[in-house]
C-alpha cells in the first residue's frame, strides 16, 4: 500500500479515489476525519490522503489521476446559440447543446 496524493480536502480525496477505482484502481482514503485536530497536530498532517492498495499499480494510478486533473482545456463556440465556452466541457452552459463532435452531439 502506497500513498497517492494528499487532498486539501475530504471531498476531493473521495472524488479522487472513486474516479481511480473507476479506473480498475482499489484505493482508500486515509485521515477522511482528522481536519478537526489540526492545530493539535500540524495542519499539513491533517489533511486526508489517497492511498493504492497495489503497489504493482501505482504508476497507473499516478498517470490516471495526473490526466484527470489536467483535463484539456478547450474553447469552442456554441453551434446552436454562438456563445463561446471556456474548459473541458462537453456542453454549453447556454442553451445544453453538445460540443460538436462529441457524443452529447446527434449525429
């Protein structure tokens, strides 16, 4: 078993995690509770961490886990209403019409 990364938070170390397991990773989120003695202890020892339970796999999980915080960042325009979208989305925050050529686009 082998430590991952540390989040800055719960919720995104179990994001995190789920979007590995997903993947065919089995990991654990580890510290899930101690936010609420940091100070007692140093706040960076506070923080939750995802753990991969194989370690044959942590190479795998480092690369998937890189790509999914480093999604592309596109900037595409609107075909149904011409508004411009900025990041990695699949649809326009306008009017819900799918990027063109993605799968949330009829063909």
């Amino acid at each position: 078993m082998k430590r991952l990364i540390q989040a800055p938070n719960a919720a995104l170390a179990t994001l995190w995690a789920d979007l590995l397991s997903q993947g065919g990773i089995h990991t654990t989120v580890q510290r899930m509770f101690t936010s609420g003695i940091a100070g007692e202890i140093p706040p960076d020892q506070a923080l939750p961490e995802v753990w991969v339970m194989d370690d044959s796999e942590f190479e795998r999980a480092a690369a998937l886990l890189h790509a999914l915080r480093h999604l592309p960042h596109l900037h595409w325009r609107c075909h149904a209403c011409g508004e411009t979208v900025d990041g990695p989305f699949e649809q326009c925050w306008n009017c819900g019409a799918g990027r063109p050529g993605s799968a949330l686009t009829p063909t």
